[in-house]
C-alpha cells in the first residue's frame, strides 16, 4: 500500500481524494496546503495508514462536532476477491456500508476514499492543564463525565490518566490527569462556557492558545505550534512494543470508584488511561448508520495504553499483564452484555477464530459491532463467499451459508 499514496484536494467541491497508503499527517498535510477552512476529523497519530484508520471508524478531536471518519466518506475503490476494481456504485450500498467501518480486510482491499471535508473557523483554542489528586481531581473528573455528554459540540477533552511524581513532594507517587481541549472557537467563549459548566476544572484565560486550526492540529500531535508543516510527512513510528484496550463508559463512574481508580493506578505504576468524550454529534447519528456501534449512550471510550523499549518475552508479559489487570479492575463501570470494543486497537484478548465459524467469530465481533455484527456476516458471505480474506478477528461467514 506503500505506493498508493496520491491526494487530491478540490476546495470547490469541499471533497477530498486519498489513496489507502497514505498517512494521517499526508492527508492533512494536503487540506491544509490547499485551504485554511476545510479539515477533516480524522486521528492525532499522523503515521496512521488511512486505509485502516477509515475502514475501522477512526476519530478524533473533532468527534463531538462532525462524528467519525467514516461519517464523510462518499465514494470508494476497492479490489474484491474477484480482482475487480469497485466503486461505490459497481460495489453496492453493502458492501459500501461494510467497508465504513466494518474493517476493509474482511471484505476486499480497499484502494481509496473519496470523502467530505468539514469546515473550520479561522481560531481554534486548545489548552494542556495538569491536575493532581491535591487539586480535588476527584470532583473535577467525576463532573466532566456528566458534563460533555451535552456541552457544546464544539468542545472536546480529553483526560490522560497516569501516575506522577507529587509536586508537593516529588518522592511520593501521585496521580496525574491531563485535560487537552479543542475548542472550534475563541477563548473567551470558551472559558466562559467552563467556568458556567466545568468550574471545577478551574480554566482561565491565560491557560488558553487561540490558534488556526493547522496549528492546533500541530499542538495536538505533540509539534511546536510554530513547526513546519513538513513535520506532518514523517511516516517514522518511534515506538517499540505497545498494547491497547478499549472500553465504553455508559453510566458516569461514582466517586468512590473513582478513589479506587486512583489507587490501582498508583499500585500498577505504569499503564495509563485515556478517556475520550463522546456526545455531540455523536449523540444524532444512529448506530446502524455504519458498522460502528458505539454512539448515543455512550459517556466516552477508554484507551488502555502501557509501551514499552526492553525486548525479551518476560518484559512482554510484565507490562501486558499490567494493561489487563487494569482492564479487569475495570469491569465493573463500563459497557455490558457485550463488553464494548474498538475495532481499531485490535484485542486478541476479547477473542479470536481458528476456524472462522460463526460461533467463533460472534465472541470478539458482538464486541466491536454490536448489533451490526449479523449484517457484516451477511455481507460477508455475498461479497467474499470462499472467505479470501481473512484474519484472526476477521468476520466469518455465516453457517447458514456454509
């Protein structure tokens, strides 16, 4: 896929061509050479490949205003097993839907994506605040779950969930949580709808940067604001080994588990949590419009994150064991009957197939599709009836096709 990395930007029309090789940060590279209004909401890992960002329902900062990517495609090429060459049209409304979502490797290779851009004012205002457990962090997390189901659409934050050395005595282990925000408009707007609906959090003006929406996007992937854009074409991922899991949080978790939380996370050390909120646009779209299940209801998504340098089996399975023991302590506040997953931080740990039964592949697919789950084995089996293309958590086809 390394070659097929063309893209074309056309203002006129507010869409955007991109081929599946192409990385995040080439695509956003392009819109921003070519316009200072488009965007498009897509991730904050500018090496991601968007062939498999897209085909698995990838996000981003600007998931409250404009959902998901996969909510703007409106075209696409693929190759079925067949080795036909398939658009939207020739492929069908199925196989179309499936491929949104669904996973492109389940169905045919997916070539490129022809898709709507999204608009974006000229200042953007971002802000990266720590606050610790001495900061009545505890208040402050448990109220933003409640909060950014219904504030703004333009609002996003996210909370990263570590331990920390202790400002006030940086020998003792602490719990930190950082809040970064994007905000589709300016600061004082934005720190006057805080201080009315999050005043626990404490923003002030001078915690704010009002900035274009290119630069934001650079203070997001973790750039100086004032690199170059060229920074976006590094497709160099400078991780060794990492491990994610993924939950849903429907039900706003109390503040004595909360409490509990704090202490597991400074009892582990190491792994980290990152919560995502949902809401917003979110909230409008329905959970069969695409594959991806995981909408109105849902407070935010969990990312479990520990990465690690050292080789060797044992460092393997310490700081693996670590993200699952997070992950089980979790059970209780999130998602049930099924456990909600993302397809995107693949998880052999909810299941995998040998033999791609039905019966095998419902144990990890009712997870990450929900209900969706029995129309992807039906497309499935009409577009991919000899199962060419297939994985360990690919979708199988149905027995009763078998």
């Amino acid at each position: 896929m390394n070659n097929l990395r063309n893209i074309r930007i056309d203002t006129a029309t507010g869409t955007a061509y991109v081929e599946a090789g192409a990385s995040l940060g080439e695509f956003y590279y392009k819109i921003i050479k070519s316009s200072n209004v488009h965007g498009f909401p897509a991730g904050l890992c500018p090496t991601l490949g968007i062939g498999g960002h897209f085909s698995g329902g990838g996000y981003g900062h600007m998931i409250r205003k404009f959902g998901l990517s996969v909510d703007h495609i409106i075209d696409a090429q693929v190759v079925d097993y067949q080795g036909r060459i398939l658009n939207r049209k020739s492929m069908g409304e199925d196989l179309f839907w499936a491929i949104r979502g669904g996973g492109g490797a389940n169905f045919a290779v997916v070539l490129s994506y022809t898709v709507k851009l999204v608009p974006v004012p000229e200042t953007v205002t971002v802000f990266n605040v720590q606050r610790f457990l001495a900061d009545n962090l505890t208040d402050v997390v448990y109220k933003w779950q409640s909060v950014m189901k219904d504030i703004d659409e333009n609002l996003f934050i996210r909370l990263l969930l570590q331990p920390a050395n202790d400002p006030k005595n940086p020998n003792n282990l602490t719990v930190g949580v950082t809040f970064i925000s994007h905000f589709l408009g300016d600061a004082k707007t934005l720190v006057n709808l805080l201080n009315t609906e999050l005043p626990e959090l404490g923003i002030k003006k001078e915690d704010c940067q009002e900035l274009s929406w290119s630069k934001a996007l650079l203070f997001w992937l973790n750039y100086d604001t004032e690199s170059p854009l060229e920074v976006l074409l590094n497709r160099t991922l400078n991780v060794n080994y990492l491990k994610r899991k993924s939950d849903y949080v429907q039900t706003p978790i109390e503040k004595q588990h909360l409490e509990l939380l704090w202490k597991k996370i400074i009892q582990l050390g190491k792994s980290g949590l990152v919560f995502n909120s949902y809401g917003g646009r979110m909230n409008e779209i329905a959970d069969t419009a695409t594959p991806f299940p995981h909408r109105k209801g849902n407070l935010f998504k969990i990312q479990y994150s520990i990465s690690w340098k050292e080789e060797g089996q044992e460092t393997d399975d310490k700081n693996v064991g670590i993200l699952r023991e997070m992950y089980e302590f979790m059970t209780p506040y999130v998602s049930q009957n099924p456990r909600g997953a993302f397809l995107n931080y693949r998880d052999i740990d909810i299941g995998v197939t040998q033999n791609w039964t039905y019966k095998e592949g419902e144990v990890y697919g009712k997870k990450y599709f929900m209900g969706n789950f029995d129309r992807l084995v039906k497309i499935k089996s009409m577009v991919d009836p000899h199962n060419f293309f297939r994985y360990e958590q690919s979708i199988p086809i149905g027995d009763y096709y078998m």
